[in-house]
C-alpha cells in the first residue's frame, strides 16, 4: 500500500485504519499508526517510499486500531509520542479499553485482540485543542469529544483529518450504531466537523469526502440511533433496549467483541436522554429500568 497524496503536505495510508503523514522535505508526522504491528509496518513502508523520516507519532484517540502501530514504529525510531489527555493514559495501560468495555471487570480473551488491546506507549505530551507547533510543523487542533473520551482531529492545508468525529457512509451502513461513549458529545463533534472550511476531510475508516458531506451521513446515523433508543427504551433495562435496537435496525447478530461495543454506545445514548430530561430511570428488584420522562 503507498501513500495517496492529498494536499502539499497531507498523504493518506488508506486501509481498514487511515492513517496519514504530514510530510515537509524528508521530515513527517505520523497521525495515527493502525492496528498492531501491520499497521506499524503499514506506516514504515509509506514513509521509506516518501524518503522520508517520522519526527513525531500523533494520536488522534486511544482506540487500539488507531495507535496499536506506534510501539512497532518507535523500535526503530524513538521519537516523541502525542495524545489528548486520558486517552495518553489509556496508552500507558492499554488494558484500559479492554476494561472499559467489560463494565470495568477483568475483560475475557475476546476483549484482547490487537483490535482492542495495543502494545503500550509512554506519551510524551498532550494535544490539546489549539495550534500544535513542532520542529517547523503547523498543524490546528480540533477537539472532538463524544466517540472515545478525549479525541482531536487535525487542520492541515485544506484537509481535515477528522479521525472518529464522522465516519464514511460505507461503514455506517455496515455498522448502524456509531461507538461511542458520550452520545451528546459525538453529535457536537460531528456538528463541528461540518462547519470546518476544509476541500477535504478523512474519517478514521472510510474515504475522503468533503466535511459536510461525512458530517451530514454521520448525524443522520446518529439521530436515527437516538431517535430508536428513546422509543425502545419506555419501562425496559439496558439489555432489552439492546434486543429492540437491534431489531429496529435490522442488525444481525454481533460477535462479544462488538456486542460490548454496541453495549457501550446504547447505554451512552440512554444516559444522553437521562440527561436531557428525556428519560427517568428505577431501580427495583435489582433491575435498572428507563421510563420516558
Ligand atoms: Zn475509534
């Protein structure tokens, strides 16, 4: 796989995983290094073909697909290491996500494949939303909270690279409901991503399309799950708004791996509606229950 060149700067590694190369002279920023050591190698093959030496590994969030890649680069270049605030620390104890997903309980092997748990990394510094400057790079921050706890996304030239923030409409219709962790938050983000005067975003897994465009997809997605969540959720617990979501979208049956997944995102958009005054919740007989409010 080579790099795509999409402005003076910016070269797409596009796979399962994008990953990108900010590229000056025979100097790049790595943003984002794939899955496990592949993805790694992934990265090392497109700089060798650009001539050109890594200075710096970006993180855009601490999603193992995203940085399972950076031990594997750092072996053979040690060079700093950049990540949003709790995602670095997820990074320095990967089983983090893993854990996560397992409601906080030593998670089984199936919560443990490069997917889901990357090899560590000690983060030098955090990103933050802002101007990012670095041995002569310039790079704007974006915040973008709501798919994983703390996420960035980056402003290079007249590319957007938006990393989980939006999603490309191949992977929506694959996968219905959208990760994440804070359901009023991603939709925040994704807003942001639309009014971002950019010729071209790139989502973390799909292809470049203009910022509008992965925006709009991606909150449609987001309303529909939100809009199916509220109305399955009257006098049922957590599992059974799962079973109606499912059903109402047509999803076939997930693999433990992804079921946590979905898992996460549903109880996400139900604490959203808790929150928005939309619904209230019980507790009897051991049983947490919704009610519309
Ligand atoms: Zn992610």
């Amino acid at each position: 796989v080579s790099a795509v060149r999409l402005s003076e700067h910016v070269h797409l590694i596009p796979g399962g995983v994008n990953s990108l190369l900010v590229v000056d002279g025979d100097r790049a920023l790595v943003i984002d290094s794939g899955q496990g050591r592949e993805g790694g190698k992934r990265v090392k093959r497109a700089l060798e073909a650009l001539g050109a030496t890594p200075v710096a590994l970006l993180t855009s969030h601490a999603h193992a697909d995203h940085y399972g890649g950076h031990a594997t680069l750092l072996r053979s270049a040690r060079v700093p290491v950049f990540a949003p605030p709790i995602e670095a620390q997820i990074m320095a104890a990967p089983l983090l996500e893993p854990i996560y997903l397992a409601n906080g309980t030593r998670p089984g092997a199936e919560l443990r494949s490069p997917w889901l748990l990357a090899e560590a990394v000690a983060v030098d510094d955090l990103l933050r939303e802002g101007s990012f400057h670095f041995e002569g790079f310039d790079l704007q921050v974006l915040a973008v909270d709501g798919h994983a706890h703390h996420q960035v996304a980056f402003v290079v030239d007249d590319v957007l690279i938006a990393a989980d923030a939006v999603f490309g409409g191949a992977v929506l219709d694959k996968y219905p409901i959208p990760f994440a962790v804070d359901a009023a938050l991603q939709s925040a983000a994704a807003r942001r991503v639309a009014a971002v005067d950019a010729r071209l975003a790139v989502p973390g897994h799909g292809d470049p399309a203009p910022p509008a465009l992965l925006a709009a997809a991606t909150l449609q997605a987001l309303e529909r799950v939100e809009a199916t969540v509220l109305s399955a959720a009257d006098g049922a617990d957590l599992d059974t708004v799962m079973e109606r979501v499912t059903v109402a979208l047509s999803i076939g049956d997930l693999d433990l791996a992804r079921h946590h997944l979905q898992r996460t995102a549903v109880a996400a958009h139900l604490q959203a509606h808790v929150e928005g005054g939309r619904l209230t919740r019980s507790i009897t007989r051991g049983r947490l229950r919704y009610h519309a409010a």
